[in-house]
C-alpha cells in the first residue's frame, strides 16, 4: 500500500527520473541509426561506373571467371568475371562477349535483398555493371543473361560470390 505525501511536502521523484533516462537511451540510438545509415544506403545503390571513377584502372584483380556457351549450338558467346579492386575497396562484373550476343549482367551484396546493380556499360563486345564501395570485408555476387543479337534469350550464367 502507498502511502500520500503530507500536506505541503514535495513530491517524491517517483518515475520521473526513470522517464528522462529512457527518452535519453531512445534519443542515443536514434542518433547511431541515424549515423549508420548513409553508409548502409550507399552499400546499396552502389559506388559509381568503374569506369567513370577510374576504379578499373587501380590494383584490379578478376575473380571467378566464367566461359559461356550457347546451349543450343555450343558456340562460345564469351567470358565473365567479378572485379575487385583493391585500390578503390569496389567490385563489379565484366564481361567480354562475341558478336551474335548481348549480355545482361547483376551484381549483388550476398544474403541481401533488393542490392542489385546492373550494366553501366554494354557496347562493342565489352559490358560491366556499376560497382559497390566498401567491399574489403563484404562479399557480392554476380550472373549474367545472355541473348542472342535477335533480343531471344539464351540462358543465365551465374559466377559466384566473391
């Protein structure tokens, strides 16, 4: 049972304390979320054309390399591969495709949703999608649809993750 103040004393801290160290806590973590998120939606919308940002020219290094061929006739329609690039933390996908063929190639953060980039560039027998910053501790992956020159769709390739 609680017992009232007296008549004219003041009244105890009660809850009020409790109040202003929760609005402080709440306040604290909005100010890291809010913090944490540029970098967060940058991963996601990407660092640039490689190209564009001179990345493709800085200690570059293809992984997961991949030979297409046209299921239907076996001719070679050309080669992928991921990029990193240890002198700008990106990487993007690059293909190197024959003529009778156009490329689609993705890119994309493993494990997580709604990151794919796409191509920056795709003429004269060489595609590459824009890249994502921050990769030295991140891994992405990639794939390629392949069509033929007609626009009818040949078959996806997928390279991996790196």
């Amino acid at each position: 049972m609680t017992s009232l103040p007296a008549p004219g004393a003041s009244p105890s801290p009660g809850p009020a304390p409790r109040r202003r160290w929760l609005r402080a806590a709440l306040l604290a973590a909005a100010a890291i979320f809010a913090i944490a998120l540029p970098s967060t939606a940058y991963a996601g919308t990407g660092a640039g054309d490689p190209s564009a940002t001179g990345c493709d020219r800085q200690q570059t290094s293809p992984h997961n390399q991949i030979y297409m061929y046209d299921p239907v006739n076996g001719a070679y329609m050309g080669t992928a591969y991921l990029v990193y690039s240890s002198g700008c933390d990106t990487e993007w996908l690059t293909v190197h495709y024959t003529s009778g063929y156009r490329p689609s190639p993705s890119i994309w953060l493993q494990n997580q949703s709604g990151t794919d980039l796409y191509a920056a560039y795709n003429t004269g027998g060489l595609a590459y999608t824009y890249q994502f910053g921050s990769m030295r501790y991140r891994t992405a992956c990639g794939g390629v649809q392949m069509y033929r020159s007609n626009g009818s769709y040949v078959n996806w390739n997928y390279l991996g993750c790196y």
